[in-house]
C-alpha cells in the first residue's frame, strides 16, 4: 500500500502545521506564531466555438495571490513595525522607501524531529497591513499579538529541499 512518503515508507502523518520558521533579510524572524495559507487562484476563462453552442470550453486566464498574514506575539523586535514604515512613515518625508519597500521571504515547515520537510520561497513581498496594539482588555487571559498582511507577486516550493530520513 502505497503511503506517499518515498524515503519514509513506514510514516502514515502528514506533517504537523506548528513546526515552521519565517526567514527574511537572511536570518528567521523571531516570535511568529501563526502564518496564513499560501493560496493562489487561476481564473476560468469560458468561451463557445462555433457551431457547438451547447457546450462551454474551459481555459485557464490569470492566476492572483492570496495576501499571507503573519502574526507574534508583541515583542521589542522592530522587523514588523520597520518593515510596515517603509511603506507609510508618519514622521518627515512622505515617500516610500522604494529600495528596500520588497522582499523575498522564505517558509519552512520542519517535521516533528525539527528537520526541515519543505520550504517554500514568497517572491516581493510588502506589507499592506500592520496591526501593532491589540485591543487591550483587563479581563482577558491572553497574549499581545502583532500582525502585517503581505502582498506578494507569487510563490514556489524549494524542489531541492529532499524528504527528510527519520531516525528510527
């Protein structure tokens, strides 16, 4: 019976959705607790050829890109607040700061022996929504979280990254 692991024919489970680093500037970003489904979506084109009226053709037209959300816990880590402000500064000049506004980020979801099973590459990346300051509540039982919503151009999986061999 067929299991769908190649190097690990004895693993049933699919991998576990809480073991994950995001990577930018070239080291992980600290803190992050939750990131959104990576999702695209391929527009259905319709149109009827001449003289078979009866039946829709089906073509694909242009593939969009979810925004992917990340969210942490509120730390003295500046990336998120540094990275929205590239954006829109409040203070002094109003312009983007084009250079630097882009960037490549990198997903990487590990298996439960923290060795990486799959990365993925989310290609100009900026943040189209920060949220820093939850709503505050004294009578709450639960941790500050941050989070920005990030408009990309696309997204691969890292063919090289193989499965990993599972100890024993």
């Amino acid at each position: 019976m067929p299991t769908g692991f190649q190097v690990n024919t004895h693993r049933f489970d699919p991998y576990k959705s809480y073991n994950f680093r995001v990577k930018w500037d070239g080291r992980i970003v600290c803190g992050i607790s939750k990131v959104s489904a990576l999702k695209r979506t391929t527009e259905v084109v319709r149109h009827r050829e001449g003289g078979d009226n009866g039946v829709d053709r089906v073509s694909p037209g242009r593939t969009t890109y979810e925004a992917i959300t990340l969210e942490r816990g509120v730390t003295h880590d500046p990336d998120f607040e540094a990275w929205a402000n590239l954006v829109h500064v409040f203070a002094g000049d109003a312009e983007m700061r084009l250079r630097s506004l882009r960037k490549d980020i990198i997903i990487e979801l590990y298996n439960e022996a923290q060795q990486l099973a799959k990365r993925y590459r989310v290609y100009r990346c900026w943040v189209s929504e920060f949220q820093t300051n939850p709503e505050l509540d004294s009578n709450a039982n639960a941790v500050a979280i941050e989070t920005i919503k990030l408009e990309h151009e696309g997204w691969e999986r890292d063919l090289d990254v193989p499965e990993p061999e599972e100890r024993g």
